[in-house]
C-alpha cells in the first residue's frame, strides 16, 4: 500500500468510529431538550388518603425530576435518560465538517 492510501485508510478508520449519526442526534436531542421544562403527569404520592399532600411532599414519576417541583428540567431528563450533555454539541459541527465514509 502506497503512503497516501495508508493514511487516507487510518482516517476513514479514525472517522468511522467517531459514530457522526450518533453525534449529530445527540445535539438535535440537546438542543432541543436544553430549554425545556415539562410538566409531570403524575405525582407521587397521589390518590384516596392523599389529596392534603403538599407539593414539597411530592415527587414527579419521570426521571430527572426533583423533590416538590411539579416540572422535569429538560437537561436533567436527557442527561439522565440517555447520558447526553449539552456540552458535546462541538462533536455535532465537528462531524459535519468532515466527510462520512464507511470504510
């Protein structure tokens, strides 16, 4: 193998495992997410016996929620949910830039 293909392989290769279509979902997922607040659905506890529970004796079902907030942080709920951060999204313009080749 001549010295260009060489290097050009090591690239591709070095590329391909960066997963750009794992990246780029990341910081739609992100950016969308970051801003948000969502309104739980259902607290707990809840039901007959409990309806003089206050809301800082209350905690949402859905993960990322916090103790006596009737809100999930947007953040919170992708961090937790799938392990994404808001600051990975330089991997997003990153993987953009440079061209896709499965090798």
């Amino acid at each position: 193998m001549s010295p260009s293909v060489l290097v050009l392989h090591l690239y591709c290769t070095d590329y391909f495992h960066e997963q750009p279509l794992r990246y780029g979902f990341e910081g739609i997922l992100t950016n969308e997410f970051r801003t948000l607040n969502g309104a739980c659905s259902s607290l707990v506890p809840q039901g007959p016996g409990y309806e003089n529970v206050s809301l800082a004796n209350q905690v949402c079902t859905t993960v990322g929620s916090q103790p006596g907030e009737a809100f999930v942080n947007g953040n919170a709920f992708v961090k937790l949910s799938y392990g994404y951060s808001f600051s990975h999204i330089w991997r997003v313009s990153r993987s953009a830039c440079l061209p896709y080749s499965p090798v």
